[in-house]
C-alpha cells in the first residue's frame, strides 16, 4: 500500500492544501499584473494621446472614493495620482485593500474575523509561495484560508483595479450588437485577431484598423477593408467598448488560424497557445507578440509601449494588409457559423436598463431596486458569475452551455466573462432570443427590460 505520508511527515491534505495554493497564487498573481499594468498606462495618459481618459466622471468619483483631491486640478494630474494610489495597493506595508470598503459593513466584519481580508496584492501572492515553500504550513485548513484571501487580493484589488480604470481609460461598456463564433472572419477583407487579455494595445489596433488612410491602403491591396476579430478576454473588451465580433474562445484559437483567412495575430498576455507560432507558419499569418510576460520563440516581437502605442498599432495593422496578398486562397475555409449577440452591461448600463421600468414620478431611479426586488419577491432566483477557460478534457463549451441553460431554466441569471461569455456567444444565449429558454419569471424580466 501507498504510505499515508511523505518523506517529511506532510499527509495528503497537506500536500493538495499546497498544490491548491499554488494555483491561487499564480493566477493571482497574473489577473491582477494585468490589472498593474493598467495602472502604468493610465499613469501614462495624455491629453494628446496615445492614451487619454474617456471616462471622466468614473475617474472623478473613484479619486473622491479614496480621499483624492479634484476641485480645480486637471483632469490628468487627477488621474496621475488615482494610478499612484492604485499602484500603492500592491505593496502598501499596511492595512487592508481599499475597496473592500466597498462591501457592507456586515461582510466586512466576516473577512476581519476570519483573518481573509486581504492587505498588499503582491503581500499575499509572496506569502502564498513562502507558506507552501519546504518545511512551512502543513495545516490545511490554514492552506484554504489563505487561498480565500489571496483570491480575494485579485477579486478586490487587481482585477477590480484593472476593471475600474480600463473603464476610466477606454470607456465604460454600453450594450453592443455583436456576432460570435468563427463566421465572423471575412474572405474578402484583411483580418486581424488581437488575442489575450489586456486591451491596451488591442484598443490601439483597433483604432489604427479605422483610420481612412488604413481602409484606403487596404483597398489598394486588393481588400474590401479591415476586419478586426478578438479572441479570449480581449475579445470581451474590445467587443463591449467597440462591437468588435468575437472569433474564438480558449479552445478554438488555434481553429482561428486554421481558417487560412487570418492575416495577422497579435497577442498580449495570458491563454495564448506556444502552438499558434508553429501553427502560423502553415498558413501566410503573421503571429505577433507584444509582451515581455508572454514571449513564445519565433514570434514576430513588437515590445508594448504606452507612449508609442499607437505608432505600433498602425504598424501591426499595416503589417497585415502587406501580408493579404500572400493568402493562399486554396487553404480558406471560414465556417458560416455565428450567432447574434448583444454584450457591454456594465454596472452602469444595467442601472440604465432597469430606470427603464421604473414609474420616474413615485420609484427610486439609478439603483439595482428593479433586480433587488425581484429576487426578493422569487421572480428571479439568483445570480451566478460562470467565467473561465473550457476544458480540453470535455468537448469545447459543452460544460458551459449545459450548466447555463439549466441555470437560465431555474430563473437564475448569469454574469458571464472570460471565455464562458464567448461559449454563450456561440451558443446564441447572449442575443436577446435566448429569453425563450428561460423560465417564466426570468423570461418576463428580460421581455420587461429588453435584454
């Protein structure tokens, strides 16, 4: 029989207490770098550009939050100091996470005294390592409270970070009419996918892509025009700002090249295939990486730069319309599937959808009351977030797709993101006709709102 223990005594809860972990470590550690490499491009923000703020009044509001002074300064030194301040709270030397002053008092208390409210980001990562290093924590149930509280460095410091100042710096999302699945690339039109995870360059490229001047060079090259398709995250955040269409998700990046249609890829960080270099040198495609966190062997390498960002973005567009012509058009073959979609709700649109069926003489506007109420009253049963990766070990989207629509039948709402939002794209359920599948409580919430 198998030894209950290892060689220094730690027994197998012990050991998955640390793998466990490990793993929260690491994807801490990586969701919330996105988010700080956020907070340097915002500190890099200009009135003339690359990067300027679009949400102004967002960026007001979060720099009164934390006690940031903003009557009579420019609206950039404002800025300069939020991403300073948001910076500090991966190493501040004490206290808590400033936005977890965002939650109820009531769940605050719970964090405090179970010891899981988390201080600096980058405090709990290196604890994480060192408390799973040789000869250190063998307790699991220690094991598990830190994973909370490292998970919660990234639910409420840098992912949160990330999200509020990608909003500041690109625009806070509204809904957008959008298609899903590999049908979205065209055969007569240079395509480009912008694939990974942070959009500051992917908002770059697609702003280069409308240019006059890059549609003109297109059509002198033989092309109707640009088309720009996201993959993965990327593809959420350019799709929810700009109605980019959404290619591919985790599992079929590699089918995007496959089509033979792409002239270029470029791609940032995080769930990018080593493969899809070796993969593009079976086609024209160009495979462009652009981050000094995911750098893959062979590839085309444009190092990111906040202040000559868009430069890069207009070479990466030309780039592609140079290569339209070494198509091979005997390897194109584009699926016609796609789906309708409609995506971009964020906080504030939901609020905006909800004023919507309120009476505006007797009701209480600019508030979640609508949705509250009717969870209250058992219309709606719930909410449940379904986010990440599909897995290679179960048919692509199959496990989303199954766990949604039985969801979206119990009248439970889903908050979708990361690849399980483009699973739902390809299955139809983020277009407005996807109400037909939901019980009835669910279904009139939906008819009543117009979603």
């Amino acid at each position: 029989p198998k030894a209950s223990r290892g060689i220094c005594g730690a027994d197998a809860n012990a050991i998955a207490g640390r793998n466990y972990l490990r793993f929260v470590a690491g994807g801490s550690a990586a969701h919330s770098d996105h988010g700080r490499e956020i907070c340097h491009t915002l500190h890099a923000t200009r009135a003339e550009g690359p990067y300027t703020i679009k949400d102004e009044k967002k960026l007001i509001s979060l720099a009164q939050e934390w006690d940031i002074a903003t009557d009579g300064r420019d609206i950039y030194e404002i800025a300069h100091e939020v991403a300073l301040v948001g910076l500090e709270e991966y190493g501040k030397p004490f206290g808590t996470l400033r936005f977890l002053e965002r939650a109820t008092p009531e769940r605050q208390k719970i964090w405090i005294d179970n010891e899981i409210a988390p201080r600096a980001i980058d405090r709990e990562v290196t604890q994480s390592l060192h408390m799973t290093h040789m000869g250190n924590t063998s307790d699991p149930e220690v094991l598990v409270k830190q994973s909370l509280r490292t998970g919660m460095a990234d639910g409420w410091g840098g992912s949160m970070v990330g999200t509020e100042f990608s909003d500041i710096l690109f625009g806070t999302p509204t809904p957008k009419d959008t298609e899903g699945n590999l049908g979205v690339l065209e055969k007569e039109m240079v395509n480009i996918a912008v694939h990974g995870h942070d959009p500051a360059m992917s908002e770059m490229v697609v702003l280069a892509a409308e240019l006059p001047e890059m549609i003109e060079y297109a059509r002198s090259k033989g092309a109707k025009g640009i088309n720009i398709v996201g993959l993965c995250c990327t593809a959420n955040e350019v799709a929810m700002r700009h109605g980019i269409r959404m290619a591919s998700n985790f599992l079929q990046q590699e089918n995007a090249i496959l089509t033979g249609a792409v002239e270029l890829m470029v791609v940032d960080v995080q769930c990018i295939f080593p493969a899809l270099q070796p993969l593009s040198e079976c086609f024209h495609t160009k495979f462009v990486t652009t981050s000094e966190i995911a750098r893959i062997t062979n590839a085309i390498h444009i190092r990111f730069s906040a202040e000559k960002a868009f430069e890069q973005g207009k070479d990466i567009v030309k780039m592609a319309i140079d290569n339209f012509e070494n198509r091979k058009k005997d390897k194109v073959y584009i699926p016609e599937n796609k789906q309708q979609a409609t995506v971009g709700y964020s906080c504030e649109a939901i609020i905006k959808c909800l004023d919507g069926v309120t009476n505006s003489h007797v009701d209480i506007r600019e508030t979640y009351k609508p949705l509250i109420e009717c969870v209250k009253a058992g219309v709606i049963r719930g909410a449940v977030a379904i986010v990440g990766c599909n897995n290679p070990k179960v048919r692509p989207d199959y496990s989303h797709i199954e766990i949604m629509k039985e969801l979206l039948a119990n009248d439970i709402i889903i908050v979708a993101s990361g690849c399980s939002a483009q699973a739902a794209s390809k299955a139809g359920l983020l277009g407005r006709g996807a109400k037909d599948i939901c019980g009835a409580g669910l279904k009139r919430v939906c008819e009543l709102v117009n979603i």
